[in-house]
C-alpha cells in the first residue's frame, strides 16, 4: 500500500512539473500570470470531471461540498 502511495505522489508531481513546462513553452509572449491561471483553471476543471466520474452520486453530502469548494 505504500508504494502504491508513493507511487502516485511521484506521477503526481511529473505531471505538474510537465504541465508547467508546457505552459510555459506555449505562452511564448504571455506573461506568468497567464500561465498561472491557466494552470489553476484546467486544475479545477480536471478536479471537478475526475469527482463527477468517479465519484456515485449516494456518496456526494451537500455538509461536505463547501470544504471541496474552498480547497479548490
């Protein structure tokens, strides 16, 4: 179980660290700003896809859903 744990938190991190550098190659004359948000939005909207598909719905809790809102 734990290097399964640490497996993912490895993949993890090559994903972000690839998806910076490719945001980075893409904004040619944009700002960091830009590369910012555009991380952070494709962030969520993955987050929230990922929740919807893998999530059942039984499982959703209407008490829990201002914490995931505000984690981002």
């Amino acid at each position: 179980m734990a290097l399964l744990v640490h497996g993912l938190a490895i993949a993890s991190a090559l994903c972000s660290a690839a998806a910076t550098i490719l945001i980075r190659q893409g904004l040619g004359r944009s700002n960091a700003y830009t590369g910012f948000w555009l991380n952070l939005v494709v962030g969520v909207v993955g987050l929230w896809v990922a929740t919807f598909l893998l999530v059942p719905v039984a499982d959703f809790q209407a008490r829990a859903l201002p914490f995931f809102i505000a984690s981002g």
